[in-house]
C-alpha cells in the first residue's frame, strides 16, 4: 500500500469559543505538527497552549476505538449490528409507551451541522422534547437576557478586533488570560491607546495582574454593582438612552434605591474605589463590559445580565461598534450551538419551539404536521435530575448523551451520577472514555475534531468551516452517521438517509432562512474564500459583522428592559463563599485536557493566606470542603488575590467542585444552576466530624458589617 504524501490541512481549534485557525500537517496519514496561521481572522497567528497541544488528543491510547455494551457489569467490545440491536431492544418499546421517557443531552462543542441533527433527531426520530445540552451551564444566562431585551442573542454584536477601539473595559467574572487567552491582544491593544481596563472579580486572577486595576467585589453581588453605576449615571446626568424602549422608567426608578453607601456596603468593597469606577464609566466616550461565567451561572444570573444591559442601553452605548455591553463564549462552539436547537425550547436559525408559526416552518421542511413535534421538556439540570426517577413522578428512563460529561460538569455531581446509574439505558457517544461514558450501558466511538467536516460559530457570530484530515481511527464513526444510524434503529430512518455529509450540511444551512440565526447564504464555497458572521440571508448577500443596531427584532422593533431582581445575602461576618471556574491548562469536564501531558495542572482550594492561618493550614495541607451538597478533599493553595470570605475551587476534575454545588437551585428565565455562591465550611482534613469548625479571618471593614 502506498504511504499517503505529506499534507496540510487548514482548520479549527477544537477547544474556546475563539476558535482560531491553525493548519494541521500530516504525513502517512497521521498529523505531525500545528501551525498557527497569520490570515486568522480571529487571531492573526496566535494559538493558546491548548490548541498547540491537541495533537497529543489524537494519538491518546485511551482513544474509543469500537462499540463498547455492558455485560455482567462490565464493558465489552462489540460490532455495530450488536450495539444497534440493543438500541432498537432498548430504545423502541419506551418511545411506543412515552417518547419523554427517552432523553438526550448534548454539547456546545459540536459542530453546527451536528448541532441541528441532534435537535432533529430528538424530535423527528425519538418524538421527544427532552432535549438539552450543557451549553445550559455556559452562557444561558446572558443568551436569556439578551433575547428578553432586544429578540436577538449573538455575543459579541461587533468584530473582536473593536475591543481593541474601547476606552473603557470592565470584565465581570471574565477571566481572559485563562480562559479565552487569544483575546488578549485586543485588550493590550486598547490598553495601549490609553484605555481602562477593571477586572472586577471576587479573586485577583491572571487577568487582574494585565488589566492593572481590579474590583475584588463579594461573591454575587455584580447585580448590585451594576445598578449603583446606573444610580450614579443617572445623578449625574449620564442617561442617554441608545432607542426608545420599553420599561426606561421602571429601571431608572428602581435604581435610585442603589446608591454608594449601598453597593459599597453589599459589594463588600470601598466606597471610594466604587466611585472611582463609577467616574471611570461616565467620562468613557466608548465603554464596554464583558461579561463571563462569573456573574452568569448564578440562580439570579438572567437578572444580573439584565442589569448590566440595561446600563449600557440608558448611557447610550448598546450597539456601539466596541462598546455597549457583550458576553464572553466558553465552548469552541458554544454560540452555534445555543442556536439550531439542542436547547429544549429551539428550533434551528434561533427559533422558538413555542411559537406555531415556527412550528410550522420547521415541520413542513422535515415532512410531519406541527402538532407532532414535541412541546418543550426539560432543561439540562432538570433533565438529569430526572434520570431514573419513577415515571409517575416525570421520570426519564434512557439518556443518549453525545460529547458531553455531566458526570463532572454538572452542578450537583455526586445527585446526578447517581440518577444516571438509575436508567435503565445510558447511551454514550465519545471519543474518549470520559466518568459518564464509564456509567454507560452502551458506549459509541465517535469522530474527534479533525475527522469530520462541518462549521462552528465563535463568540462574535463568525462561522468558519471545520475540515476533514483524517479518518476515525479502528471502527469508530463520524457523529453525524452514529445518529443517523440510531434513528434507522429505532424504526424512523425517513430524514436521515443522507448520501453524504455535504446533504445534511446544505438542510442545516437551509433551515436556518428565516430565523434569527439565519445561515442560508453560508455554503462551504462560500466560506473557503472567507469566514462569515452571521445573519447571512442569501448566496450573495453581505454577512452582518454588528448585530445590535435599532430596530430589533421585536414586536414594534423596540427593545423592553425589565428591573432586575438582584438581591446579596449577606451571611455571618465570617462566613465562606464558594465560586468555582477553570484554569488556564484545562478544559471544560478535562476528558481530553487531563489527559495530555503538555497541559498539567493541579486541583486545589484557593484560600486566602490569612484565612488558611485561622485554621492552620499551610499550601498543600490536605481540606476538607462542605456544603449542603456534598463534600471532597483538596490540596491548599494559598491566593493572596481571593478575598478571605472567598473560596475557589477548579472544576475539571471528577469528585471536586461539583460535587459540592447546588443541583436543585436554578435561575427562573434561564434554568442556569447556582454553581456560584453556595455557602461552604471547611476543616482540616483530620478534624474530627461534629466539633464546630475554626472561625475564618476576614477583613475588618466586612467582619464589622452587617445587613442594612
């Protein structure tokens, strides 16, 4: 057999919501070596260690190389017949008594192509509506809050390359340097035209140390933040509102109840550092916040975003080109894929499952009558809360979860492992053997990032196409034929017989004409002479680099704030907050990350030096964490930058920090769980259980107060 010619391939990083580009090189058919391309549209030739590393992914030997079905308690290699054979035995009599006993649970990371087959297949072959994804822990909130004010939720509505033009950059719960490090250079940039760039965090994070000025507020209280500014703004004379909108003077009343004392007192910071942000804003000619998970994935994360938005929208600064308000994308296709329906409300181009007339549209192109499509089920916590619970309680009994690992993203980790083995039936598709592929009653070996086609969305709405450079490895499958496989399985194949991957590519791009999220004018062509950021509505028609200028697409075209509901609990003077996040050599649930070598990192509690001294803890003494959820044991790292109130804890590890989170408390408009802000004791870890634990040491100024 001949040995393939060396070859190079221009693609995509698997990993942030960045999503730069980079050229793969192989020879004899296997990748040697990434290349950073400096025609990147988006990084102009930078590539995080992340993405320089993800070769060693490729060649892991923990790879999934052939189907894998549980027998006697374990799991063993079988052929495909077998393993589709279990699935119509396993599958087919639930979705005859109940389609929602079957549900499925997917991944802001897939691509968009497989992002609309999964929703279609939810509920075109199963007939379910119990569909979602774990972008449901990412960016719901702000997508959430985004819809609600102007109809319209693309991350960034400019190009990143405007943050580069802002004067005034505040970061709430936005970790750059870490998370997105590929930004950066747009921060330097507006750095060096002289503007101000606050990281406003309850830790001192790498990002703090660039920006150079810092806000180390309470835990949860962002909220509170943003309307002491808007109070300020609007005594002094700052409000000049972007549109007419509906709800102005509501939100402006409700702001007077906000000012310095207050925010200053809630926030758990000085009165003369606020004010000093607050002028800070007021004299920015182009102000923007960005906000991350920080403020987000909080049980009143909707209303903190509604918050900031409606602070940018009365100064006058929504829809600025760099300016106004943004959230920051985790997943490498996290905006794509809030978009073309895995969320259990969606339907492809960012409609609504809830709406007839999109109802219609969408039935009519997959060939059935509206009234068979599902009505909305579940949202992510909600459904995995559900796993083997009774079915006259709302209980699900099978679970088909496609590149996804809730077994240590999901708030509340230890509840859900244990509903998950409570199924009858876990189906598991995945490249690699993650902790919920190990819970599996089958496991499917799909296709990783470099062999499969298709496109991926960034956080400021730019598509790019993802190419095919090698094939998946033993009997592995590409994702997209895996489900189309599984619908034949379950006795619906109609609608996913494609002859080839380019069939299911131009659907999707078709069933976006319409939507909000419209694709239609994309096709692979097009985007090889040059990325696109969407709305593109026709073959030969412009993209649409900013998204947010009035009219929206709204009733009347108007947007509507709404008066948020924040609200900061203050507890005991000494009292501990746990916050949870990601390191900078880490990745989501670490399947992939913790196993490659060139990205090492350590689980550990965060402490403030002062509070690891009221307990006589030193870095590396071994603590034993708790809340009403859960506890785990980690290593001490002592942080000087956290606040002393303030513990920290990574979430990529298995039996870490959600073991310790709140499953139960979601966000009422996004269904975001609390994984932010649960109250939290802690012990050495040889302290007997039962005696009262050590008091923590906090400052003088939060030790002294008390609610107003």
């Amino acid at each position: 057999m001949r040995t393939p010619s060396p070859t190079t391939v221009r693609t995509t990083c698997p990993y942030c919501a960045v999503q730069c580009n980079f050229d793969l090189h192989l020879e004899g058919g296997l990748p040697v070596k990434v290349t950073p391309t400096k025609d990147c549209p988006v990084a102009h030739g930078t590539v995080c260690k992340k993405g320089l590393s993800a070769l060693s992914d490729l060649r892991h030997p923990d790879r999934l190389s052939t189907p894998l079905l549980r027998r006697g308690g374990e799991l063993v290699p079988v052929g495909w017949a077998e393993a589709m054979a279990y699935v119509r035995e396993a599958l087919t009599p639930l979705l005859e008594r109940d389609p929602g006993l079957v549900g499925v649970f997917g991944s802001g990371s897939l691509t968009n192509e497989k992002t609309y087959l999964l929703g279609k297949f939810a509920r075109v072959a199963l007939r379910t509506g119990n569909i979602d994804y774990n972008g449901r822990y990412c960016m719901a909130s702000a997508s959430t809050a985004m819809n609600r004010t102007v109809g319209y939720d693309r991350g960034l509505g400019f190009p990143l390359a405007d943050i580069g033009t802002s004067d005034l950059i505040l970061l709430v719960g936005a970790n750059v340097a870490e998370t997105l490090p590929p930004i950066m250079q747009y921060l330097k940039a507006a750095k060096d035209r002289g503007g101000v760039i606050y990281a406003v965090d309850p830790r001192a994070t790498t990002t703090t140390k660039v920006a150079g000025r810092g806000l180390n507020l309470r835990p949860g209280s962002d909220g509170v933040l943003a309307l002491g500014l808007l109070h300020q703004m609007k005594r002094w004379g700052k409000i000049r509102p972007t549109a007419p909108a509906h709800g102005m003077a509501e939100v402006l009343g409700h702001a007077d109840d906000y000012p310095a004392a207050r925010v200053a007192h809630e926030c758990g910071v000085p009165e003369t550092e606020f004010i000093t942000l607050a002028h800070a804003y007021a004299d920015a000619a182009k102000p923007l916040i960005l906000t991350g998970r920080g403020p987000e994935q909080r049980a009143q994360g909707t209303d903190t975003v509604q918050a900031f938005i409606n602070l940018a929208f009365l100064t006058g600064h929504f829809g600025k080109p760099g300016g106004g308000y943004a959230t920051l994308t985790g997943q490498g296709n996290g905006q794509g894929g809030r978009e073309h329906g895995q969320k259990n409300d969606q339907l492809p181009g960012a409609r609504s499952l809830r709406d007839p007339r999109h109802r219609t549209e969408m039935a009519a192109l997959w060939s059935m009558a509206p009234e068979d499509l599902p009505q909305p089920g579940y949202s992510a916590q909600e459904l995995l809360n559900a796993c083997g619970q009774p079915t006259d309680q709302g209980g699900v009994e099978a679970l088909i979860v496609l590149g996804s690992n809730p077994v240590v993203s999901a708030a509340g980790a230890g509840q859900v492992t244990e509903r998950l083995r409570g199924l009858k039936h876990l189906i598991v598709i995945d490249f690699l053997p993650s902790e919920t592929a190990q819970l599996a009653t089958l496991v499917l070996p799909g296709s990783m990032w470099c062999e499969e086609e298709g496109t991926t969305t960034n956080l400021e709405g730019r598509v790019q196409r993802r190419r095919k450079a090698m094939t998946a490895p033993g009997a592995a499958h590409e994702d997209w034929r895996i489900l189309c496989d599984l619908a034949a399985a379950v006795g619906r194949p109609q609608g996913f017989t494609y002859g080839s991957f380019r069939e299911l590519q131009d659907e999707f791009f078709a069933a976006t004409r319409g939507g909000k999220a419209d694709y239609s004018g994309l096709s692979a062509e097009r985007l090889d002479r040059a990325s696109a950021q969407w709305p593109v509505k026709s073959a030969d028609g412009p993209d649409t680099p900013y998204a947010y200028a009035p009219g929206y697409p709204t009733p009347g075209g108007l947007a509507t704030l709404h008066v948020p509901d924040v609200r900061v609990t203050l507890g005991a003077p000494r009292s501990l907050t746990l916050i949870t996040g990601r390191l900078g050599n880490q990745y989501q649930s670490g399947t992939q990350s913790r196993r490659n070598p060139a990205l090492r990192a350590e689980a550990t509690a965060q402490l403030h030096p002062d509070t690891a001294a009221e307990y006589g803890l030193k870095a590396g003494d071994p603590v034993r964490l708790r809340t009403a959820h859960g506890e785990t044991v980690l290593p001490v790292a002592l942080t000087p930058g956290i606040r002393p109130d303030t513990v920290f804890l990574p979430f990529h590890w298995p039996q870490t920090a959600n073991l310790l989170t709140d499953p139960d408390t979601l966000d009422p408009h996004s269904r975001m769980p609390q994984f932010k802000g649960t109250a939290l004791t802690l012990h050495p870890a040889g302290h007997p259980a039962g005696l009262p634990a050590p008091l923590v040491g906090v400052p003088a100024h939060i030790r002294a107060a008390a609610p107003l």
